[in-house]
C-alpha cells in the first residue's frame, strides 16, 4: 500500500513539474527580442532565430554596399567602387 502510495504521489509530482515549465520561447516576440529559450523545442527555435538574424544582417550589408557603390561611380572613386564590389560579391546572394 505505501509503495502504490508512493509511486502515485511520484506520478503527481512528475506530471505536475511539466505544467509548471514555461513556453519554450516567447511566440508573441520578434526573433530580435528573444532571450530566453527553454526546451528541445526552444533550441530549435534559437537556431532558426539566429539563421534569420543572419540573413538579415547580411541582406542589410549587402544593401549599403550596393548604395555606397553607386555613390562611388557617381563620384568617380574607383578605389570605392573596388572595395563595395568586393562587399557586394560576399554577401550578396
């Protein structure tokens, strides 16, 4: 008797620490605002998280060297435009 009490209250305690865990990361938050991961489902996330922020990053630097570049021809600084293709080229897809 005090071992199937014992294995219920057990049961109790295991299923009841599940409920208390939080949400595997914040779904109302941008990819940008999110800290906290929690969670196979939540390492999951932080890895799409920082593949997006990376792309991100890479589209934006691939913007302003394509802005840049054209500030270079319409100045005729060759060296500029060198150096704005060579950015262009790497990350730029």
């Amino acid at each position: 008797m005090k071992f199937a009490c014992g294995i219920g209250l057990l049961a109790l305690l295991l299923t009841g620490c599940k409920v208390n865990q939080g949400a595997p990361f914040d779904r109302d938050a941008t990819p940008e605002e999110r800290s906290e991961y929690q969670g196979v489902e939540g390492v999951v996330k932080s890895q799409q998280d920082k593949v997006y922020l990376m792309d991100k990053e890479l589209t934006e630097k691939c913007k302003n060297a394509k802005v840049d570049h054209a500030v270079a021809i319409t100045n005729n600084d060759i060296k500029a435009q060198d150096e704005q293709l060579k950015i262009i080229q790497s990350t730029c897809r």
